[in-house]
C-alpha cells in the first residue's frame, strides 16, 4: 500500500490481531515481490487499487451506515479477538537489498521497537506538541521512528505526499504551512534543500529538531544547516536495518564549527560498539580501524527464514563465550577518536552503499541487469562525489545498447536504476579469475578526468 493513513492503520490492525506486518513498496517489481513472498511463505496480503482495500485477494466491503448498537457489537467482537504478543516476538520484517540479487528480511522484535522509541523520546524531549514531518516510507526502517513517536507521545504525524517532496519550494511550503517542528530525513533531500536555498524563503520558526541518518551526511551541508536553523537541534544517527534503526548518535554543539569530518557519535542507551579486525578479534586501541559492530538491545532477531545467512552476521560477541550475548557485524569500517571520543565511520568493507538514503547491494542489481537482453556481464560501482549509480557491462552477441528504463523496471525499483552505462570490451579480472572492481573504478576515473 503507498504510504497513507490507511497503511498505518492497516499496520496498527495487524499488530492487535498478533500477527506481524512487513511493508512492501508498491513499485516494487513483480519478481522482487515474488521472491519476498517466498522467503516469508505463507502471508496474507493488503492492498490499495482502485480506490479499494483488497484483503487477501478480496475487496473489503465497508457498510454505509452502522448504528451505533451495531457499532458497539462489532468493537466488543474485536476487543475479544485482539492477538497477544510477548515482547521478544517478532514485530515486523523490512526486506533489504541482497548480494545474491534476493531480499532480505530483517526481523525486529517488540522490545527493539521499545527499547528505541523510549530512548528517542528522552534523549530529544518528544511531546505531545511536537510535529513530525514524515520523509521515509513505510518499506525503509527510518520511518519506524516517525511512526512509534507519534504513537508513544500523541505527537502529530505529518505524512509528506511524495510529489511534494519532489519539489523543493513545495516542501519549503508544506513545511511551513504545516508548521513542521521535527524531521527525521536521508541527508540527500537535506543537501538538496541546501542547495537550492528552499529553507530561506520561508517562515520555518516552528522547525527545532532536525536529525538524520541513512548515509553519510556531509559536513558543508551540515554547516549550512546551522546556519540556517542557529537555534535548531541537529542530531546525525547511524545503524544499519539490522539493529532497529539506530545504534550510534550525536546531538551537535559548538564544536561543529572546527569539525573535519562528520561523526557517526556515541553509542544509544543500552548499545555497545565493538571494532572487531580482519581476523575477527576486537580492537582495544584509539583511531584504528575495524568493522563496526553492535551488540545490545536493538540488535533484531536475525533474517527472516534465513538461518544461514543469520549466523553469518549474527554472531557471538568475541569479546567471551561465558553467555550468549549476539552480536552484529554492519560491515561499516570505523573507528573510535581519542582527540574527541566520537565514533567515526570510513567506508565498507564490500560492494554494499547507500543512495537516497536506501541501502543497496551492487550484486542485486547486477544480477538484475544480467538477466536483461544485450548485458553479458556486470559491475555496479557508486560514485559517492557525483552520487551516481554505474553500472559496466560488456554485450552479448545480440546487441551493444544498455536496458532502457522499462526493462529495469521489471527487475529493480527505481532508486536502484543506474544512472550511466559503461560499456567495456572485457572485465579486468584479478589473480583468481573475478572481476577487479578497484581496477574497473580506477580506469573509469582516470578517463573520466582526463
């Protein structure tokens, strides 16, 4: 269902019947939501077409008119049949992108959700009078803070229609008019409010929280928004699907104006962050750098139907084997100040990257596109200066053109369609025979700059 009051209401009713929700995007390939069927098994699906709620293959019928002893019957009916869950039951499961070019779905518990909503609401004082702007949709994790504030506090749930967000001078506007005072946003959108001065003409005085996460916020960009909101708060939040949003934050001061870089922070509230190295041991030593990785309360409860892959990043805390305490490897490389005692983050350690604020596997949409007539072999790279999708590819026999925008259409969701197309002769492989993606990058760069 798109995002609308129905979708939430629809989510709140799948909880109270003791079931567990898992938002799709509607623009979703067919094939990817096939395969996402497949990995949960057996669901039953709700839907909006045509005006209509479609309940498991049948259009719900709503009665014109209910009395109000009919009305009555039917809530006490429902009171009775409302489902019980306890609190490490799964709550909901969001599908992200995997290497094998298949979903995965990150299963998060009631006392994730808890855990984070109630460190949330104290660590940024949420009231009943705060109103959220939401930007993320259902499918993306993001909007699980959105949602769960306005459920614990009463706050008010602003839901920014898409076509909106699209235009700058329209959200400038909404924002105002709608008299927004928290955002929780991709550091994309921001950049681009920035960038073409939306905040400036207009009257946003009721705007005071501004956070954001999903991908690495510049540090310009983070200038300017103080600049433009000098008495607003900003607060930069970090953590994968997996461990319910957010596991690392930071709530800036004055010391954003001799920052070098943006700090991912300190870890939330009932949150441990371990840098483990190459070898899997943890690293005890200040500005070295090691995969990060997060252990405590928001750490989910694996994937969804996928023992296997759970195990492979799930894993025991290394620091002792006394008890079983999980632990989960982000595959973010990082590493800890001692200048500043902040947590940094530098890049990953795979082909794994963040765009629009989605995180996305290259191996998804290389085998996506390899499945398209005229593609022979792929190699997706993201150039993080120009936040651009590549994607090389050498032809087969049949034609030298890249799929057009139908094609991917049917395999991939449009945040994940490449913006440019390299054709190559032949892949430079390394020693074992695979794909030399550095030597792909560094060849396109090099002619690229010349």
């Amino acid at each position: 269902m798109p995002k609308s009051i129905d979708a939430i209401i629809t989510l709140l009713a799948v909880q109270l019947t003791g079931n567990i929700y898992v938002p799709v995007d509607p623009e979703s390939p067919p094939k990817r939501k096939l395969a996402i069927y497949k990995t949960l098994g057996p669901c039953v699906t709700v839907q909006r077409d045509s005006g209509e709620i479609i309940f498991d293959g049948e259009v719900y019928k709503v009665p014109e008119e209910i009395s109000e002893e009919d009305f009555i019957s039917i809530e006490l009916s429902i009171l009775k049949s409302l489902g019980k869950r306890g609190t490490q039951d799964p709550l909901y499961i969001i599908f992200t992108s995997g290497t094998t070019g298949q979903p995965k779905g990150v299963t998060i518990s009631n006392a994730n959700v808890v855990d984070y909503i109630e460190w949330a609401v104290t660590t940024y004082a949420i009231t009943e009078r705060e109103v959220i702007g939401n930007q993320a949709p259902l499918f993306f994790d993001n909007s699980t803070l959105d949602l769960y504030l306005m459920l614990k506090t009463g706050a008010t749930l602003s839901l920014i229609p898409r076509e909106t967000l699209s235009f700058p001078s329209l959200l400038g506007e909404y924002l105002e008019n709608e008299k927004i005072s928290f955002l929780f946003w991709v550091p994309s959108l921001l950049a681009n409010l920035v960038k073409f001065d939306t905040f400036s003409g207009h009257h946003l005085g009721a705007l005071e929280k501004i956070l954001f996460a999903g991908e690495a916020m510049p540090l310009g960009v983070l200038k300017s928004l103080r600049s433009s909101f000098p008495n607003a708060l900003l607060s930069n939040l970090y953590g994968p699907t997996e461990i319910t949003v957010d596991a690392i934050y930071w709530i800036f001061g004055d010391e954003l104006a001799t920052l070098k870089a943006t700090p991912l922070g300190v870890p939330c509230t009932n949150h441990r962050i371990l840098f483990l190295d190459e070898e899997g041991q943890p690293i005890r030593q200040f500005d070295t750098i090691g995969e990060i990785c997060v252990a405590g309360a928001g750490v989910g409860l694996g994937y969804w139907n996928d023992a296997e892959r759970s195990d492979r990043v799930f894993i025991q805390n290394p620091e002792h084997h006394l008890y079983n305490e999980r632990v989960y490897k982000t595959g973010d490389l990082g590493y800890l100040s001692e200048a500043d005692g902040l947590i940094y983050m530098v890049g990953r350690n795979d082909d794994q990257f963040k765009h629009l604020g989605y995180r996305i596997e290259s191996g998804e949409i290389e085998t996506a596109l390899e499945q398209m007539p005229g593609i022979a072999q792929s190699c997706v790279i993201y150039d993080k200066d120009k936040n651009e999708i590549l994607a090389f590819y050498t032809a087969d026999s049949n034609s030298a053109g890249p799929p057009n925008r139908k094609a991917m259409a049917e395999l991939l969701p449009p945040y994940m369609f490449p913006r440019r197309f390299i054709l190559l002769e032949k892949f430079p492989t390394t020693a074992n025979g695979k794909k030399d993606r550095s030597l792909v990058w560094n060849q396109y760069k090099n002619q690229d700059q010349r």
